[in-house]
C-alpha cells in the first residue's frame, strides 16, 4: 500500500514539532549515541573524500558530526519535512564538504539523483515507508551506490513473527515504561504518530528485500537492548 499524499504530509506535520524529538535524541531514547558510534566505525576505514547521501537527514546532526571524523567532499540531504532543513543547514555549516538539502520524499530523491555516492545513509526514517515503497527503496539505493559503496540505515523493526499491530503495541509499552521524562501531552502525540505512521518490518524482511535487490548480505552492526533499534549495513 503506497502512502498518499495526506499521509506523508502528516509525517511532515509531526516533525515540525522538532522539539519533542530533539527531546528524544537528547535523552538518549533512541541510542543516537550508541549509533553515532557504530556508524563510524562502519564508515572509519573508507577511503577519505567521495560523495554522502543521508535520506530523511532531519537536522542532520549525526551526519554533521560523522563528516567531521571521515571527510567527504560531497553531502546531499533529503527531507519531507521542510522547516527542518534550515537546522540541518546551520548544523552542516563547518563538515567539510559542499552541502545540497532537498525538500523531496526520499523515495523520489533516490530514484531521480543523477549521482551516484559512496555512502547512503537513512536514520529512522525507511520503516515510513509501506512494503513496496521499501522494496523499491533498496532497488534504487543500490543503482546509486557507486562501486564499493555501502548504504547504512538504523531504523525500527518488527518483533520476529509479530504482525504491525501487536509489534507496535509492545514499542509503545516499552517506549511508555522507558522514555520517563516525556510529559503526557508529548507521550500522547508520539503514541499517534508511532500508531499511524509507522510501517516497521522484520529485520529479516529488510534483509530479504536488500538481497532482492542485488546487495551483499546485511550485516546488523548494532542493537539496542529493547531489540527495536538496529544499524544494519548493507554493501553494494
Ligand atoms: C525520526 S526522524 C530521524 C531524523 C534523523 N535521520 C535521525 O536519525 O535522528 C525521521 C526523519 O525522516 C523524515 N522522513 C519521514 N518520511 C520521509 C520520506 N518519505 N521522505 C523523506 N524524509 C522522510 C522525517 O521528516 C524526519 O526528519
């Protein structure tokens, strides 16, 4: 099921409240240290230079910090959610390479981009996608890898052998029983947004589209104690 219009514009819609999720990040509720930490180490040893793609950048505050450690020449953002691109710009201001933001669906971005990059990188963001916009997701990150790239992605996945539903009801118990800091009213629209807009799948769905795809098997380089978050490397 593609999603329509109204849907993504309600994804858009919830990120314009960047504060309750600057809040997340900052509390460490969604490990974006412990991720910071797995990326670089998957990305320490290539070669310096080369092009960056990070889709769903958000405020591209990881991707910031990251070019910082490993230099590239090029980094290209994309997001659905506009207002959000003026904090990626300031945050990228000193990475190092020359910057291009794009106010675009990423699944769009990435079968349109007219270059191919070294690296592709989407931080919770693909499990925003239906099944088939993920399928065709992995197809067209992988035409724009270039030889040797490596696309990275940290999202959400399903309970093995749960379906939505059930899977999503135990995220929000743990979200509920962990994310103590949050108040009622920011808890009630993360409780919305995570019910409505959130397709996860099974880490072995992911790495079966990925295989379909053409890519080398998946390497899952870091999980979260919940089993809910992953970094799983793909290479091309
Ligand atoms: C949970 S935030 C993650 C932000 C950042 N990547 C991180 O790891 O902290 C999800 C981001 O993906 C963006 N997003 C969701 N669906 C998208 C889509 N279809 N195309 C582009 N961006 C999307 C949202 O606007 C938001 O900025």
């Amino acid at each position: 099921m593609v999603k329509t219009k109204a849907e993504s514009a309600e994804i858009a819609a919830f990120f314009e409240q960047w504060a309750i999720y600057e809040k997340v990040v900052s509390l460490g509720y969604m490990a974006h240290e412990e991720v910071f930490q797995a990326l670089l180490d998957a990305v320490k040893d290539r070669p310096a230079g080369g092009r960056f793609l990070e889709l769903g950048c958000g405020d591209a505050g990881m991707a910031a910090q990251l070019l910082k450690h490993c230099p590239h020449d090029v980094y290209h953002g994309a997001d659905i959610t506009g207002p959000v691109l003026g904090i990626a710009e300031k945050n990228l201001e000193n990475c190092g390479a020359e910057v291009t933001l794009h106010h675009e669906h990423l699944l769009d971005f990435v079968r349109n981009a007219d270059h191919s990059y070294e690296v592709i990188y989407a931080g919770y963001a693909v499990h925003h996608l239906s099944h088939e916009e993920k399928r065709d997701f992995f197809q067209h990150a992988r035409k724009r890898l270039a030889d040797g790239g490596c696309l990275l992605m940290t999202d959400v996945v399903l309970r093995p052998g749960k379906q939505r539903e059930e899977s999503i009801a135990l995220y929000l118990d743990w979200i509920h029983r962990n994310w103590t800091e949050m108040t009622e009213r920011e808890m009630a629209l993360i409780d919305t947004h995570i019910s409505e807009c959130d397709y996860p799948e099974e880490i072995a769905t992911l790495l079966s589209m990925a295989a379909d795809a053409g890519f080398q098997a998946g390497e899952t380089r870091w999980s979260d104690a919940s089993g809910f978050h992953h970094l799983i490397s793909f290479q091309r």
